[in-house]
C-alpha cells in the first residue's frame, strides 16, 4: 500500500510558502506602489500634455516626475535605511506609517488610473460625496471592471519586477541617504560628550569590488549583490558577463559587481540632481505647475483649487466688457404680472409675492430681444392653422446632434470606418447604419444623409441644427431646458435646494389654470381647458435628488413616474420585473402604457396635457434589452459600437411614441419637442463620460419642434436648449392656442426670459455689436463652461471657473473633432497662444468671452442666491 512519504508534501508546501513569500515583503509593496505612482503620473502627464507648448515639454518635462521620485525614494528610506538600528517600537511605528502612506500612494493611484479607463478624464477628489449616495452604488460597480484589471496587472508586475524595482530604487535611496547620514555622524560627534568611533566608509583593500557606502548608508538590497534576495537578478548578471567574455575580456563576478554598482550610483546621483535643478529652475507657470504634481497630492490641490479663479482675471487686450458690468445685475423689481392671482401663492412667483428681487431682461445687460420681429417666414400665415392643446417635451440621453438622423460619410461612419484597413465598414455595419434612424428622418424631415430611401416622409417642424445644450450633467440640463435659465454653476444636482429663478414650464401651465377661463373666439375650442402635467422616464429617480428636483419643478408627485414606481407593488400595470440593462433603468417600453393612459384621461376629462420625457437606453453602458439584435460596427471601438445600436433602439421608442398619438387621435394638435440633455465625445476623443469633457459633440444636441401642422424646414443658426420654453410659449398664442388671458400672460412671461424665441429670425448682436453669448455648464457644474457667440459659432471656447482647468479655443470648421485646439492653463500665455495661430482679432475675441463669462458667472450666483449670496435678500 502506497503511503506518501513527508518529503513529497513537504515539497509542494515550499513551494506554495516560497511562491507566497514573494508577495508578503517589503519589495513586493514598494514595486506595487511605484508601479501605481508612476502608471497615475502618466496617466495625468498624458490627459494634459495638449495644453504644454512642444518647446516647453522639450524643456522641462524632466521636471515633472520630481514629485514622484521625491516620494518614492522617501519611502524606500523608511524600508531600510532610516529604521536600521532602531529599537522594536520606533522600527515598528516608522513601519506602520510608511505602511499607511503606501497605502494611500497606491490606492489613490489604481482610483485614478481606472477612473480614467472607465470616463476618459481624471478624478476629482472634491466629488467624493457622490459616490456616498446610495443609488449610486451601480454606478461605482460599472468601474469596477477597470479596477479589477488595473489591480491585477499591477499586482502581476510587481510579483514579477520586485527584485529589480527595489534594487533600482535602492541606489536612489543610498545617494539621498549619503549626506543624511554624514551629517547624522558628525552631529553624534559634536554633540555627544561621550567619545566614540564609527566606520569609516573606504575601499576593502583585500576585497576591491564591495561597495563604497557602508551598510548604515545604503539599502539593504543592492541590485548586483550577491544573496538570495537577489536571484532574480542572476539570469540577466549571467547573460551581461557572458557576452562581455564573448569579447574575449574576463572579469571576475566580483569585480563586475563593483563596476556595475559604481556606475549606478554614477546614475542615480545625475538623475537626482538633475531633477532637483529642473524642478528649481522650472519657470512659474500653472501648466507645468500643475503637471508636476504626484497622485498623492492633487486631493489637496483640488480642493485648494476649488475657488473661483475668474474674479482675478488679468486683461491683455483690453477688449470686451473687461470690469464695467461688475456693478450690474439682471436681478431688480419683478415686472408687473396683474393676473396673478393675489390669494393663492403660486409656486415658482414667490418673488412677486414675498417682494424680492428677481430676474429682469430689462435690467440683463446681455439679454437680446427678437420679440419685436415678425416670425420667421416659413411659417407666414402658417401658425394659425396649428392648434396645440398637449405639449411634450422629450429628452433624449446622451444623444448628439449627428446620430439624429446618422448620416453616411459623417463625422462617426468615418471614425467608424477607420478602424478597418480599408477604411470601408463591413456590409453588416452599413446596412445597420442606413436603417438606424428612420425615426430621426421622419422627425427632422432630413433625409440627406446618403442612404437611399424607399419615401421621404415628412413630420413636420422645426429641425435646429447648431444647437448647444444648457448643460452636459442630465440635471442640469433637464432644470435649463424646462426652466429656461441657466443652470446653477456648481457641482452635481445642489440647484434643486437653491432658488430656482424663473418659474418653469410646469409652474406657467400651472399659472394659466389659475386664470378666467372663458371662450374666446380667436382662440380654438380647448384654449381654456386646465393643463396637466407629467413627468416620465424608466430610470432611478433617487440618483443624486432627481425626485426632489422634479417635484420641486411644479410637476405634482402623483404625475411622476420613475423605476421606483413602476417596480413597485402600487404601479398601474403590476410591477416590472424586466432585468436592468445600465446603472440607472431598465427599457423604456413599460412606459407605453402609462402614456396611453395620460390621453385617454385628457380625453375623458377635457383636459391638456404637458408631458416631460426622458429616455436612457442610450446611457452608458449603452446595453440593449437581449431581445435586441446586436451588430458590430467597428474594429475595435466597442463603447462606440453599442452606442450606435442603443440609438437605434431609442429611434424604435419615438416611433412608438408617435404611433401611440396618432392611436389616440392627438397627433395633430400635439406639439412634440426633441431635444437632446447632452451628447458624447466618444467620436473625437475616446472619451465615454461628459465628466470635465468640455468637448463640442457633447455640447450639440438635436432640437425640433415637431408638429404635423406646420411645414417642414431646418434653421442653421447658433441657438440654446433654454430659448425652449420661452419658444413653446410663443408658439401657443401666436397658434390661438391659449384664450385672451393666457395669452396676455404667456406675452408678459416670454419678454422676461433671457432667451429668444425660436420662432422669430435670432439677434446675433446689439445695435453696439455685443454678441449673443451661450453658455454651457460643463458636467459635474463647478469647474468648467464653454461660451459661444452666435455672431461666431464656429468658435468654441472653455472657460475654467476654477484653477488647474486648461482654457481652450477651437475653430470647429477647421478642426470639427478639435483635435487642434490652443489650450493653456495660464490666460496671457492661452491668448498668445490664440493670437500666434488664429490672429488678433480671435485673440481679442476669446478675450472679449472670458470677461463675458467672468461676468455671467459671478451672476448666475446672484440669481440662486447661492455661495456668498446666499443670505441675499434685498
């Protein structure tokens, strides 16, 4: 009988001890710490080296990784060197806190790094807070992929590298440690009464090829040792003496050694003090400043960096507004509204009633007024022959402008195609592509798009072109758009606890229930029926305080519905069961039913209908329900891919949409806006999140204003997704869709929006030449914006609101994807730039925007009553 003996168990078990030796020491810890550190340098190096003139990164790039080394070789000197001789309990607390600040080095560098995998730009540390919301524990998890491959390949490479790794950084450590510890010895013996003798360190006369620095003064690892700590090392020793014998030169091992560790030495003292003298010597300038910054410290940085940096704008031109306006507010005595009813408070005018101040065009020393002028001639003699009595507003998630229609040869079937050798997309792909949005074509009446098409059938509307988003974090641009004001320029969704400064879209219609409803013969029948709103989406509605927004918007908490509902035992239709296919909701189908039920109560009860909608099957990760059929488009590309084929997934929802009015015999006194929250950039810059992304395919979005009574037709001039609601308004009393009283309200409410109305030809300037500037808050809120003059849409220009946030200028007709961009994080040395590529006259302009924007954004927090205005309460 076979008995196995104690020598074939105990070998497997040295095995596995030896194997897990290599990762429970010291070297294993560093390496993975160094790998991180160095990996996340890159990573922040790479996401701004656009923003460092060539010459300058030629220069002084050396000087960005003093930092690194810096903390690096600090921690290798607590592994070794700073605690030998040390009793138990000092070594063991030293242990303990070079243990901690591994730690935190590490880990902070594996966040950052498989942050920016996942959204394509750096974390921001002053954003933690959001990850504490419980709904957004999906979200974390979606990341969590990236982590996982970032730790394992870091932890394979530091099992691998670590003999290496803490040898190299041994040299390090000793050429600091020199001067420490020659100082330390002398200090012993000035100080010291007691006489004493140390080692000296010299040459072993008897043995040549030991080191010059003693054992107290390097590390305990040397690289080219011999010692079982560094076999490793053996194979590639072996191989260098081996070739050099090929040559017919013999070197003793030992000898070798010596020459090997001297030239290290020789080394590692050049590239220290080479990187002391270019971090000393490097100019003051904020780019390189800023990219000289380890991972360890930019929480710091962050949040030292988090106040405004505008205020201290310096002026090189001296063109624009520079400081005049900074005596002026929009905010003054609200006008005259008399059909306020005066015992009822209604929500959205408490200013009127409680006596303060409020926005006011005619104290907005940027608002441009087209109210005067007649409507656009499209729709001469058109619009009395359009009645609304429902109103829908449909958001559509992360949707840009030009996958609404896709278009082939347009800016994605190029990017698409160019990752093929050919530079042609597969059959499969093209005919996917050709058939994706058929939906778009019939709303947008746009079928130039280079697919042939069996009918060109034609909705009917407004189809805006150049349209730009009132803010890339959902939201906001949801409070923009249904508000018509800009968002509140802060981090994350805080604009639902501040004053909401102009009544929304919800709040008018609720207004005009409020007022005489008699007949009235140049209105149609239903002018004087009561509105209703609703607010829809298949999504959470407990990310971020998305419910407490919306309620707080005027739509009442029976009319809203979200996953929490429709989940939910007391849903209409029975709870929904279907899995989830992103972070936030599950398809948008259930909802059919509850549109249908929203008509046919309408219907039954004589009432209007103002029904807000937003889609999320187009969100990342841009999963479709698996009965959905999924066709690669691209070589690579996935992210790309999937959202292409989620966008053909929500076209099918509109059709239903569209299908389910004309069902309930509504479509043609229905007016349906399309408007896009935010698109992506995935096309020009890999990036998939709008997370401090100020990039222009995430600005644009689609707009139309789709209605089968008026003619089809495009309009090509730069407007903003706020100029919606004082638009729906106009188009309500200019159609004789609302009686004499509403009409006479909608009239007094437009004229004191700060946008135009999209129905009349736009002002790009004043009669003084100051342009029409639009503003896009930049996703999270706080940090950046981007401004356009409708005078120059083409230009697109990022405005940092806080430090360590590059400016930049692109010219989109020649650069569409800005891949060219001037960027810099200094302001004078961002405007020579500007005016080096694109002239003075860009130069000035982009001057002229930053003083606009300092303005407007010093504004915007008088408006919320928010930060140092809070307690405003003229």
């Amino acid at each position: 009988m076979f008995r196995p003996s104690a020598l074939s168990v105990e070998a497997p078990l040295r095995i596995v001890l030896a194997v897990c030796s290599r990762f429970a020491n010291r070297r294993f810890f560093f390496t993975f710490t160094a790998l991180a550190v160095w990996s996340s340098k890159i990573v922040h190096v790479h996401d701004h080296l656009s923003a460092v003139p060539a010459h300058q990164f030629r220069q002084w790039g050396y000087s960005f990784f003093a930092q690194d080394v810096a903390i690096l070789v600090f921690i290798r000197l607590l592994l070794d060197h700073w605690i030998a001789g040390l009793p138990i309990l000092s070594r063991v607390a030293i242990t303990l806190v070079n243990s901690i600040v591994m730690l935190y080095n590490a880990g902070l560098s594996i966040i950052s790094i498989s942050f920016y995998l996942v959204a394509g730009s750096e974390i921001h540390l002053r954003n933690v807070s959001l990850p504490t919301d419980p709904s957004s524990r999906a979200l974390i998890l979606s990341g969590s992929v990236s982590f996982t491959i970032v730790m394992t390949v870091t932890f394979c490479l530091s099992w691998l590298l670590q003999d290496f790794c803490y040898g190299v950084w041994g040299y390090a450590a000793d050429v600091v440690n020199w001067p420490f510890a020659a100082t330390w010895r002398m200090l012993r013996r000035f100080v010291c009464s007691q006489i004493y003798y140390s080692e000296i360190p010299q040459l072993d006369v008897e043995d040549p090829t030991k080191p010059y620095f003693s054992d107290d003064e390097r590390g305990s690892d040397s690289l080219f040792d011999d010692g079982a700590q560094s076999q490793t090392t053996s194979l590639p020793f072996r191989l260098l003496q081996q070739t050099i014998e090929k040559f017919g030169v013999e070197v003793a091992p030992s000898k070798l050694r010596f020459i090997l560790n001297v030239l290290a030495y020789i080394i590692a003292t050049f590239v220290i003090l080479a990187l002391i003298f270019s971090a000393l010597a490097r100019p003051h300038d904020n780019t390189l400043i800023f990219l000289s910054w380890t991972t360890g410290l930019l929480p710091f940085v962050d949040i030292a960096s988090s106040s405004p940096t505008l205020q201290g704008l310096p002026s090189h031109f001296g063109s624009g507004i520079q400081r005049d306006w900074d005596k002026q507010s929009a905010l003054a005595k609200p006008p005259t509204l008399e059909w306020l009813p005066k015992d009822t408070k209604l929500a959205g005018f408490e200013d009127w009633y409680n006596g303060r101040e409020h926005y006011s065009a005619d104290a907005d020393p940027m608002k441009i007024s087209n109210l005067d002028q007649d409507v656009l001639s499209e729709l001469h003699d058109k619009l009395q022959d359009v009645p609304i009595k429902h109103v829908m507003l449909i958001f559509l998630e992360s949707t840009r402008n030009d996958v609404f229609p896709i278009k082939k040869d347009g800016f994605i079937w190029n990017r698409l195609a160019s990752t093929f050798a050919d530079n042609e997309l597969p059959l499969e792909s093209q005919e996917r592509l050709a058939n994706l949005t058929p939906t778009a074509n019939y709303i947008t009446g746009d079928y130039d798009d280079g697919f042939e098409h069996d009918e060109e059938k034609k909705r009917g509307g407004m189809h805006f072109t150049n349209a730009h988003t009132t803010g890339t974090y959902t939201l906001k641009s949801l409070i923009g758009t249904l508000c018509g004001i800009a968002p509140l320029i802060a981090d994350f969704n805080l604009d639902y606890q501040h004053h909401v400064y102009q009544p929304c879209m919800a709040q008018i219609f609720e207004a005009l229930n409020s007022l005489d409803d008699s007949k009235d013969d140049d209105a149609h029948p239903f002018a004087s029926s009561k509105w209703q709103s609703y607010y829809y989406q298949a999504a959470t509605m407990a990310y971020d305080k998305q419910y407490e927004m919306v309620a707080g918007l005027g739509f009442p908490e029976e009319h809203i519905i979200s996953r929490e509902y429709l989940r939910s035992e007391n849903a209409t239709h029975g709870p929904v069961t279907l899995p989830n296919i992103n972070a936030f909701a599950f398809e948008e189908d259930p909802l059919e039913d509850y549109f249908r039920d929203v008509f046919v109560s309408a219907k039954k009860n004589d009432e209007r209908v103002f029904l807000t909608h937003l889609t999320s099957t187009s969100h990342h990760a841009f999963k479709m329900p698996e009965r959905e059929k999924y066709v690669p488009m691209a070589n690579g590309l996935d992210m790309l891919s999937h959202y292409i084929n989620s966008e053909g997934y929500d076209d099918k929802w509109l059709a239903k949409i569209l299908n389910l009015l004309d069902e309930q015999g509504v479509a043609n006194e229905t007016l349906v806006v399309f408007v896009g929250d935010h698109g992506l950039s995935i096309p020009e810059n890999d990036m998939v999140s709008p997370y401090y992304n100020p990039n222009v395919g995430i600005d644009h979005v689609p707009m139309v204003f789709s209605h089968p009574m008026l003619p089809a037709f495009d309009v090509h001039d730069a407007v903003h997704s706020s100029q919606i609601l004082p638009t729906i308004f106009d188009l309500l009393r200019e159609t004789g869709s609302l009686n004499k009283a509403g009409r006479q309200a909608a009239s007094d409410l437009i004229h004191n929006y700060e946008g135009q109305s999209l129905i009349r030809p736009i002002r790009t300037s004043t009669e003084t030449g100051q342009g029409n500037w639009q503003f896009t808050i930049v996703n999270p809120g706080r940090a950046v914006i981007t401004a356009r003059d409708a005078r120059y849409p083409e230009r697109h220009l990022v405005v940092p609101v806080i430090n360590n946030v590059e400016w930049r200028l692109s010219n989109l007709t020649a650069d569409p994807g800005e891949h060219d961009s001037v960027q810099g994080f200094d302001f004078i040395s961002f405007l020579e730039s500007v005016e080096r590529k694109h002239g003075t006259e860009v130069a000035e302009w982009a001057e002229e925007g930053a003083f606009m924007s300092r303005w407007w954004v010093e504004e915007n927090s008088k408006r919320w009553r928010f930060g140092p205005y809070g307690d405003f309460n003229p």
